[in-house]
C-alpha cells in the first residue's frame, strides 16, 4: 500500500463536476481578471473570517508583502518573527526592506515563545509577525496585549491557518492584517497560487488594494510604486466552491488528528502535538507534525542505507516508513535563520537551539480530509512496527 502525503484525488472526484462548471462560467463570461467572481470570493472570505474587508491577491507570500507595505514597514525598520516556518515569512520582511527578527520557539507547540518578544523590541522594531503554523493558532490575547504596550503594528501569518481559531475567533481578525496562502496543499486551495489579506481598517484595506494593483487608485493614475497581484477570476470560482465545504474538511482533519493522537500516544520514541486540542484554541490540521527524539528507537532498528548511518532518528525514521508505503514530510529541515540566503543577519548554529533541535526532529504524517480509515490505520501501524524493532 501506498499512502501519499497529501492528495486532491478525492476531493476533485467529489466537487469536480462543480468546478468545472464554475470555471465554463468563468471562460464563458470573458472576464479573467477581477469581477463577479473575485469580489463574490473577498465578501465570503471577509465574513468566514469575520472581518470588514478581504482584499485578494496572486499569494500568501505578496500578501505578506502587501500588509507590510500598508503599515509603511521598511527601510531600517524591525519585525519580530519566528524562523520554525517557511521562507517567505521573512522573505517578505526582507523584501520591502525590512530586518527580520528571529525569538526562538515553544518547542511542545512550534510557535513563537511569547516571553521572548519583548526582549527582541528595539528602537526599530516597527512589528511582530507571528505564524499560526500547521494550522495551530497563537495565543493571539498575548500578542495584542505586547503590540499595544510597545505601540507596534501586528501582521498575522495564516497560510496555514484558513479556518483556525483562537478563543472562538478566526485567524486573521486579531491583528492589524492577517495573510491567508491559497496554495493548493492548504486546507483552503486554489488550483495554483492565491492569497487573500484580511483587516477591519478601511485605510488599510484601500492601501493594500491600490498597491496590489501597481499602486493604482483608479484607472492610469499611480499614488505608489506597487505590484502586479491579483487573485484571477479562475482561481477566485474555484475558491468559491471549496470554501463552503472548508469547516467540514477541518472537521474531518481532526477526526483523524484525534486518531492519530490516541493511538500513537503508547509510542515513548516520537513527541505528539500536544498543546494543540487546549480548549482554547482551533486547530485547522493543515499538517500533523510529530518529532522523532534523538534517542528513541535508533539502537534497535535494523537500516537500510549505509547513506543514512550519520542521520538523525528523523530521517531513519522517515525512510523507513517510505520502504513501508508510508510517504511523509518535513517542515522545515533548516531553519530560516541559517539558511544561506541569510548569513548576513549573522546568526550562528546554537542561536536559537530550540528551533535548531525542533528542525532535526520534526516530520509530517500524511493527513488530509478524505483520508481513509483504513489508510489511517495502516500508517499507525507501520509506526508501531518501526518502533517494536
């Protein structure tokens, strides 16, 4: 048996029909770039995430873009992130000229330690920017009440996140802006690349819309230096279709989470997600993230690749659910502290040693709405089998 990762193949069995005729609709009208379509998708996405504007574009990583360039980041400025995530988080940061600022993570939960931001809050730090990674939220109360005592702007990371709450709150309504990834591995995903920025400030919103579009009030008229990011009527049909159905893939996503979590739970070698079922907080499951420990099964196992000897238990492990059927993930094997493109920040390994160990350990199961019991169960028990060696 072959268990993958992810796949579309069920889903697209059952809503195919619909969005083929969505998209006929779409071809047939002639208008491939912004209206009925787009701006029925932005009035949705607005009220699923309850805010008072969603404003469209071609990506999560130009919606980060976009909302920092709303609040005037830039030049000389700070922003305080997390460097357990994917690039474009500080990739954006870096783009309108900005200092990412990396605190390191709570290792049971993946997310930013909390106690840590104010002691990276310099005379420059303009922001924080923190990550609802895998769909698990950030304890978004603390980080609005360090922003208001510090008089810093607050920009939400929710390219995993679409459909996560924090205390019965959508992601993406807490901060200033909140950016949403229409990448088709998301819970909510286009055929392509989309993304959306969510606020409930008017002057934002016009901000981020002009700037989406070359920085263009009206037609011919430029007040900004801006971009070409606009979510095409295409994906924006598709979009509709999928978001109604969103909370009820979430809701098949923790049923087998909660699968997961109970059966795996016997297995001393590997570390479950373990804060992310607190009664306060929404997990949307965009991943399931375990982490091998170092000293867990390595002794026993038996190997089966001389090119895997000097490996972490991480990626034995990984390899050997491959040899079973089992294909999984890993998000993120180098943190973006230490990544090349960002020596010049001039952070060093041990800089931040939870992230760093965190990242050696950490792989993804396969999870996905349509996956069968049958499928879940075959997964755990290669786990168990791997473990009893």
């Amino acid at each position: 048996m072959q268990i993958p990762p992810f796949s579309l193949e069920a889903q697209i069995s059952e809503i195919g029909e619909e969005i083929e005729e969505a998209l006929i609709k779409v071809f047939r009208s002639g208008k491939y770039i912004g209206g009925e379509e787009v701006s029925s998708f932005e009035k949705a996405f607005a009220l699923a995430t309850e805010t008072s504007y969603s404003v469209s574009c071609n990506s999560g990583t130009d919606a980060l873009i976009l909302a920092l360039r709303s609040l005037n980041i830039g030049q000389g400025d700070e922003v305080i992130t997390s460097s357990f995530s994917f690039f474009a988080t500080a990739e954006a940061i870096t783009s309108v000229g900005a200092r990412p600022v990396f605190v390191d993570i709570d290792p049971e939960n993946y997310l930013m330690d909390l106690d840590l931001i104010e002691k990276a809050i310099t005379s420059r730090t303009k922001a924080i920017l923190p990550v609802h990674l895998f769909g698990h939220p950030i304890d978004m109360d603390k980080i609005m009440a360090i922003a208001e005592v510090n008089n810093l702007k607050v920009v939400e990371d929710c390219a995993q996140a679409a459909g996560a709450h924090w205390r019965g709150k959508p992601v993406g309504s807490y901060g200033d802006v909140g950016c949403f990834s229409f990448f088709p591995t998301k819970n909510l995903g286009a055929a392509g690349d989309g993304g959306a920025i969510t606020t409930n400030n008017f002057d934002l919103a016009t901000k981020i819309r002009e700037l989406a579009i070359h920085g263009m009030p009206k037609r011919y008229f430029h007040t900004n230096i801006g971009y070409n990011s606009r979510l095409d009527s295409l994906q924006a049909a598709i979009l509709n279709v999928k978001l109604n159905r969103l909370n009820k893939w979430i809701e098949q996503r923790k049923i087998i989470a909660t699968n997961y979590i109970n059966k795996l739970s016997i297995i001393e070698g590997i570390k479950l997600p373990s804060n992310s079922l607190m009664n306060n907080s929404c997990h949307s499951w965009n991943q399931f993230v375990i982490r091998v420990m170092d000293n867990s099964f390595i002794k026993n196992i038996k190997h089966t690749s001389e090119n895997f000897f000097d490996n972490s238990n991480r990626d034995i492990f990984k390899m050997e659910l491959q040899s079973l059927g089992v294909n999984t993930i890993i998000y993120y094997p180098i943190p973006i502290h230490l990544q090349p493109a960002y020596k010049d920040l001039g952070y060093k390994e041990g800089s931040l040693p939870l992230t760093e160990k965190v990242c050696s350990q950490v792989i993804s199961l396969p999870i996905f709405p349509e996956l069968k019991s049958f499928q879940q169960s075959y997964v755990i028990d290669k786990i168990n089998e791997i473990f009893r060696k």
